[in-house]
C-alpha cells in the first residue's frame, strides 16, 4: 500500500511541474496568447484610449475600445504566424457611426514580457489608422 501511495505522490508531482521553455524561460503557462488582454491605441485627435483584447481558443475575438465619450465593440478572428498576431474585426456596438467599420490589426507577441505592441487600420473604402500596446492580465 505504502508503494502505491509513493507511485501515486510521484504521478501527482510530475503532473502538475510546469514546463518550460529552456530557449526563453518561460512557463508554457504564461506562453499562452489566449486571455484577456489591456491597454492603450492611439488615434489622432484621440491618444492613449483604451484598447482591449478578449482571445479565445476558437480563433474568435472581442476587441473593446473607447473613444472620446464612446465605447466600442468589436468582433472577429485571429490567427497567429510565429509571434505575430493578425487580427480582423467588425465594430458591432458602439459610436452609431463605428457600427460596421472593419479594421485590421497586426501585434508583435512578446512571450517574456506578456505584451502586444503592433498597428491598426481602417479596411477600406476609410482611412485611418494608430498604434497600441497591451500586456496579458493575469
């Protein structure tokens, strides 16, 4: 009984050690781009607005972000090419003039630091286009 306790604790132990990637240091826990993701775009006349990610496991994402006086909802799907991160949207709630817009977004995936810096742009026929940053909540 007592050898099968032992085998058991032992089983538990392994199960449960994160890996790591011996390359970075990181835990593949943290080297995840799914979650919930904060921060800042910017837009002229517009700086430093907030800028939210929710990235789901199925290749679908919520993007929610303000502007002015005005909080914006939009929906759609990424995909991810090594560690750069192509996101396509449409604004389905928000600034009556926003609902419909489509954009696309491109970030940088830095798995160490928990962050995504990249560009965004309008989809034609509109112009525009900024910067954001965000960092993985835990």
């Amino acid at each position: 009984m007592y050898r099968i306790y032992l085998f058991c604790l032992a089983v538990f132990a392994v199960s449960c050690t994160k890996a790591t990637d011996d390359s970075t240091g990181t835990t593949t826990e943290t080297a995840t781009i799914y979650g919930v993701w904060e921060g800042y775009y910017t837009y002229v006349p517009y700086p430093n607005q907030m800028f939210r990610y929710a990235i789901h496991t199925d290749g679908t994402i919520v993007n929610t972000s303000s502007a002015a006086n005005f909080y914006n909802i939009n929906t759609g799907t990424w995909q991810l090419q090594g560690d750069s991160l192509i996101v396509y949207t449409t604004c389905v709630n928000g600034e009556p003039n926003s609902i419909g817009v489509k954009e696309v977004q491109t970030a940088k995936w830095d798995k160490v630091n928990g962050t995504l810096t990249g560009t965004w742009s309008f989809l034609p026929p509109l112009n525009g286009a900024g910067t954001f940053s965000l960092t993985k909540k835990k």
